[in-house]
C-alpha cells in the first residue's frame, strides 16, 4: 500500500497513513481520464448560441427582379444567405452537447487522477482543517506552508470557514468528497484533502 505524510493544520508532520492501494495505487488510464476530461467540460457548455435562417430572418418576401430578361444573377428572396442581412446557412441552433459516460469507465477515471497525485507526490493528506472564522489571509497563510498556491482542498463534509476562506483565493478551490471530479484533480497542481475525506473516498471507490 502507498503511504505519505500525514499533516497538521500548520504543516507540522504528525506521522503516515496508508493509502488504498486500489484507489490511490491504481494503474493509470490515460483514455479514461482524457474520456472523463472531454465529458466534464462538454456538460458545462450552455449550447444556447443560436443563429437565424433564411425563413426566419424578416422580410424579403418579394422575388428581387423577375426571373428573365435582366442579365443578372437569378434570385427568389434578399434574405436568401448571399445577400447582406440574409439568413446564416449551416449555423449554429440550440442544442445540448451533454453525453453520459458509464459508471465503470467513471471509477476508472477517478482511481487513475488520484493515482497521478500520489505518483507525483502533490498529495497532501491533512488530519483536519478546523479553523475558528473564516479570513482568506489566514487560510493562504496555510497553503503558503504547504507551498500550494494552485489547490484543490477537499473535505469530507461541509466546512463554511473553509469554504469562505478559499473562495476568494485565485487558483484555489474548495470541494467535497461527494462533488470531487476528475477534472478539478487534474487542474490543480496540489490535492489537499482531509484525513475524514480519505476514508470517505477509499469507502466509495475502493
């Protein structure tokens, strides 16, 4: 089984803990991440560009110059796309570009980007993150000692000073155990995440 450090909250080393050999030891699935990547990214898309054509563009309802006899081009409508202010031909319509990924594949993606972390040993493993307020300055103070200004910090339940803390910090988010994807662990250079949370993930995925 994998081990690393286990922290305080001031980065003082406490001791080690073991890590799921079949979470955080994995192999790595590069097709499943870059899978699960496209997925994630193609499911924020709003889809909601739109452009109109030639029958929904306003007039042009009459035939510009009759048909025969004037030397010029033949044309039924100045809506036609053409013509300036005319329709748009093959644009863009509303549409969902949403498209699911299977549950296998998805237990594939997550073991191998929590693998990614341990391997290049951007894993931080923290025994908790009780903090009395919520100050971004002190909560930066932490990562500072981490040395993790880019960070995703997850928490196996809800920590409002933590999650007030982090929200104004650039290159910094924080998540729980159930929202974790694999997207944000790719993104962000360290993975802070609570000793509570390791449990919670080895509980799912293991």
């Amino acid at each position: 089984m994998p081990k690393t450090t286990l922290y305080d909250i001031n980065a003082n080393q406490i001791g080690e803990i073991e890590l799921n050999d079949n979470v955080f030891g994995a192999q790595i699935n590069e097709n499943a991440l870059h899978t699960m990547v496209v997925n994630y990214l193609a499911n924020q898309r709003q889809g909601t560009q739109s452009t109109k054509t030639r029958t929904e563009v306003s007039g042009g309802g009459r035939k510009p110059w009759r048909q025969k006899g004037t030397g010029r081009a033949r044309q039924g409508s100045i809506r036609a796309p053409q013509w300036t202010g005319g329709g748009v031909a093959l644009g863009p319509k509303p549409r969902s570009y949403r498209f699911s990924v299977n549950k296998k594949l998805r237990r594939v993606a997550m073991k191998s980007a929590l693998t990614s972390k341990v391997v290049e040993n951007n894993i931080i493993v923290v025994e908790n993150l009780d903090m009395q307020s919520y100050k971004t300055k002190e909560f930066a103070d932490i990562l500072a000692k981490f040395n993790a200004e880019n960070a995703l910090v997850v928490t196996a339940e809800k920590n409002e000073n933590v999650v007030r803390s982090s929200r104004n910090i650039p290159g910094v988010k924080s998540t729980l155990v159930t929202t974790l994807n694999v997207y944000d662990i790719l993104k962000y250079n360290k993975f802070i995440v609570t000793k509570d949370a390791v449990a919670k993930i080895e509980e799912v995925y293991a």
